[in-house]
C-alpha cells in the first residue's frame, strides 16, 4: 500500500475525510498530480511534496508501496528545500 502523510492544514482539511495515514493501492506508478486528482487536494495547496523521503515535482512518479508527504502552504520548511516548492 501507498501511504499519503498530511502536515500542516491539508491533515487539518483532508485528514478529516479519510484514516490517516491515507492509503492507496496503486497497481502501477503514478504521476503525484494524478494521486493528487483521486484525492481531491487541489495543487494549490501543497507548498512540498516529497516521495519516499526526497523532494518531487508534481509530474515525479508514486510507485506502489511509496510514502508520499505532502506540506501545506503554511507548514515552514527548510530553507534549501526552497528551490523544490511545488
């Protein structure tokens, strides 16, 4: 299973919606913007995105069994990650 972790106001907004961590079973990779489609969370709202502990694009590929993070707009973050916002 894919495990999506929220921080910051997407686990306050999205996380009522859905057990936490939230899981996916994904048969084959998928792009972040499409796992971000299926699970209603607007582009908009995510500041950094990270799979499996590295920093991604919207277009990075979710293989079956990641971890994906996702950080709100407000979440602080560090400062040589600036470069990898979404």
């Amino acid at each position: 299973m894919t495990e999506i972790h929220l921080f910051g106001s997407l686990l306050n907004r999205f996380g009522k919606c859905h057990d936490l961590p939230i899981t996916l079973n994904l048969k084959k990779p998928a792009p972040l913007i499409q796992v971000l489609t299926w699970l209603d969370i607007p582009l908009d709202q995510v500041q950094l995105a990270m799979i499996d502990h590295q920093t991604a694009s919207r277009h990075s590929l979710v293989a079956p069994g990641g971890r994906v993070a996702l950080f709100s707009k407000e979440y602080p973050i560090f400062a040589d990650w600036k470069k990898d916002r979404f």
